[in-house]
C-alpha cells in the first residue's frame, strides 16, 4: 500500500515550463526567441509581473519542431519574420488585438492549411503568408477596416489590389471585376537569380482569368506557377512587369491585348510559349523577355514595336524565322543568341542599330532587307550574318506563265537562294491567305536566282490569287 502514491505521482503527465527571451520597454514584453523543445507551445500572457504585448522579429523563425502556439490576447503585435520557415507550423490562431502582422511572418510554414485575420489587424507586411504551400485559405473577419478575403484570396479593404493567392489552392480562378492591380508576386515567387530554381509558386493553379479592369500585373506576379496552362488577359492591361509569367513551362499561349504598352525584363523567360504575337501598342520589348522559351517557333512583332531589348529572344532555339517590323529602331546585344535553327531574319525597315553579337550562334541564319532600304552596307560585317535583298518578282511576261501541263504557273525570281512562300486565296475583298508552295530561288540565270511555281488546284476554283512572302 505504500507503494501507491508513488505510482500515481509516476502516472501524472510531465510539465515541461516554456523558455523564451525577452526584451522590457515601457512596462511591455516582447518574446525574442524560444529555446524549449517543445512542438506545442502556449506563450504566456504575463513575464516577470509585465504583460507580453509582442512576438519579436526571427523570434520563432526555422524552428522545425514547433507544430501548434497559443498566442494570449495580450499581444498586439507579430514582428517580420517570426515565424519564418516553421515548416512544421500547422496550428496557430491570431489574436484579435494584433494589429500588426510583419512582412514574412510566416512565410514557408509549408504545414499551415488556412489562416483566420482578425478585424484588428490593420498592417499585413509584405509576403506574411508567402510559400505556404499548403495554404488554401486565408480568411479575414468582415469587420477588418484594412483588409479583406474572398474565396480563401487576401485583397485590400475594397477589394481593388489583389494581394495574395495562397500558394495551395487549386484549379481555375476568376479575378473579381474590382480588382485594378496585382501586387508583386501574388500568384508567384521570385527565384532571387537562382538558377535552376528547385520550387514552384501557386504550383495547382491551372487556368487563370483576369478581367479587364486590371491595369497593372506586377513583377514575378505569376512567375513559378508551374502548372499554369491557360492565362486570359483583360483588355485594360497597360504593363506586364517583370518576370510576371516566367518559369510557367506549361503555359504554350498567351494573347497580349492592344492596351499592352510595355512588356517588362524576364516577363515570359523560360515559359513554355509556342506562338506569340507582339502587338503594335508595345513599344519596348524588355531585356530577356523571352529568353530560354524553348518551345518558341513562332512571332510576331507588329508595327510599333520600337527596341527590342538585350538577350529577348536568346535560347528559342525552336525559331526558325522571324519578321522584323519597319518601327524597330534598336535591337540590343545577344537578342537573338542561341536561336540555332533560325535561318530567315526579315527586316521591314532600314537598319536598326544594335551590336555585333545580335545573331551570335546563330550559324544557320540569313538576314534580308527590303528594297528601298538603307543601313545594310556593313550590317554582314557586324553582325556575322549574310545579308541578302530580298526582291521576289514573278515573271508574268516569261513565256511559260499561265497554263502549262494543266497546271497554272509562273516563274519567280530574286537574289540567289531566296526561300519563298506562294500563296493563295479565292477572294481579295477578305482574303484568306492560304501556302500553296515554298520555292527555293536556286536555279540561277545571272546573278539572279529563279523558281518555277505551278499550282495543281487551280481548276478547283473559279477565282484564284497570288502572293509572295518570306517563311
């Protein structure tokens, strides 16, 4: 019998008493870090007879063991950082007399699943819930004067900045109509330069569609999604900013609207773009905008553009030609390095300046200019590229134009090896341009080369007509 009370002093659970630091001012505690071993941690609401008002900058940050905290209704405010890194952190409620949450409070606590803001947070810092991989939701209470949530998405108070989408919500997302900008990487992340970089951002979000009321897309605002396939652009965008869509490998189209005036550094770097079209309303092209986009074989740059920027198009080494328009003025270094099956540059104007490694690599490619144009007399020299006119005349005089062995033909002639498309359609009122043929002008009388082109359909239609035009 005396053995019991010291088997029922054995069976009690064992109180491990929490250890933070801490710093005093005005009569006010602030936790600056914990050095338990505890996963489950209940910060206390008084320390040494003063109340513990704050949770300090880094002071829980990369701390793997911790999985849930209490925070009492004394604090008022989480420093930047606090959190940072807790990946382990799954449990956490937030009091409603914090006002202010730092920046990066809890970015990569990669075990949060949702988040509750209260009505007395009045200041989110920047990335707060950033690379919560597992967050789907944060929600904010209706009565919080600065800040706002639909569908599990953090917005300002009325809803016109879009702030954060949590990284593990999935599917297709519709932008609300209120929403004017979105803020630097609400969707994605910035990769710091790293390169390969091993993480995706909103890694689930498949279809995305923005409406036209938003004006601005921030920088690295989409960059990383990875499994982003389809992006609706509304037609009041005036900028894409800086890697907005880089690093999206499974997004093969995009159609950039006319409101579009600028596209910005690294915008679609490394995405996975198979056709693009370049409308007249921009008029810079950023450095490295869609370098590496490896998928890339066709462009189209339309009149207006004016610079096309440093390394924009380097590494499309699926581009086989490319058209540039007579309003590009400039072309900076290495725009086009790498681009290894390019063999057709066509240049509408006169020669842009740029410098000498423009083409660099690009072994196979043939730059052409148009008659009437001036510039081109060292262009070969600096560029390393031949440089050819390109004048294709058919020769509706020669004697075999017209009807020869039931074919409809003519011949075409032009500068030595020129490749030409003929093609045709059925009504100039609204043509339809439809490729009939590609010729080769490389059988030569002269200087100059000739092709023969015959089109075998031509008895199929009561009408038919012709063009010439480059790849």
């Amino acid at each position: 019998m005396k053995l019991l009370p010291i088997l029922l002093l054995l069976a009690l659970p064992v109180v491990v008493q929490a250890q933070f630091t801490f710093t005093t001012n005005n009569g006010a505690i602030t936790i600056t870090g914990y050095t338990g071993s505890n996963s489950v941690v209940v910060i206390p609401d008084t320390t040494n007879g003063y109340p513990v008002a704050g949770i300090g900058d880094n002071a829980f940050a990369g701390n793997n063991n911790l999985t849930n905290i209490t925070i009492p209704t004394s604090i008022t405010s989480i420093g930047i950082a606090a959190f940072y890194g807790c990946i382990n952190l799954a449990g956490i409620t937030i009091s409603d007399r914090v006002t202010n949450i730092g920046a990066g409070a809890f970015n990569s606590c990669l075990s949060l699943t949702s988040v509750v803001v209260p009505a007395s947070v009045t200041n989110i810092g920047d990335y707060a819930f950033f690379y919560c991989t597992n967050l789907t939701a944060i929600t904010v209470d209706a009565a919080n004067p600065s800040y706002s949530s639909a569908d599990g998405v953090l917005f300002n108070k009325d809803k016109t900045i879009l702030m954060q989408f949590p990284f593990g919500k999935t599917g297709s997302y519709s932008i609300p109509g209120s929403v004017t900008s979105l803020a630097d990487e609400a969707f994605g992340m910035n990769d710091h330069g790293q390169y390969p970089f091993p993480y995706s951002a909103c890694a689930g979000l498949t279809n995305l569609f923005i409406p036209g009321s938003v004006t601005n897309i921030g920088d690295h605002a989409f960059s990383h999604c990875a499994d982003l396939t389809s992006v609706t652009l509304g037609s009041g965008i005036a900028s894409l900013g800086v890697e907005a869509f880089s690093w999206c490998g499974n997004l093969t189209s995009i159609s950039i609207p006319n409101s579009v005036t600028s596209i910005g550094d690294v915008t679609f770097y490394y995405s996975g773009l198979i056709n693009v079209t370049i409308p007249g309303s921009v008029t810079n092209i950023g450095v490295g905008a869609f370098g590496v986009c490896s998928s890339l074989n066709n462009v189209i740059i339309q009149d207006g553009v004016t610079s096309i920027g440093e390394r924009a198009f380097n590494y499309c080494d699926s581009l086989t030609n490319v058209t540039i328009p007579n309003s590009v003025t400039s072309i900076g270094g290495w725009a086009f390095e790498y681009c290894t099956n390019l063999t057709g540059v066509y240049f509408q104007g006169n020669a842009p300046s740029l410098v000498s490694a423009v083409f660099a690599f690009d072994n196979n490619a043939t730059v052409y200019y148009l008659p009437g144009t001036t510039g081109w007399e060292n262009f070969a020299q600096l560029t390393g590229r031949p440089t050819v006119l390109w004048n294709p005349q058919v020769q509706p005089g020669d004697p075999i134009f017209g009807v020869q062995n039931n074919q409809f033909g003519f011949n075409i002639t032009g500068s030595s090896n020129l490749v030409i498309v003929a093609e045709a359609c059925t009504n100039l009122a609204n043509p339809v341009w439809s490729p009939v043929q590609t010729n080769t002008l490389n059988t030569f009388i002269g200087t100059n080369g000739t092709s023969y082109f015959s089109d075998p359909q031509w008895t199929n239609y009561p009408g038919r007509f012709y063009r010439l035009r480059s790849p």
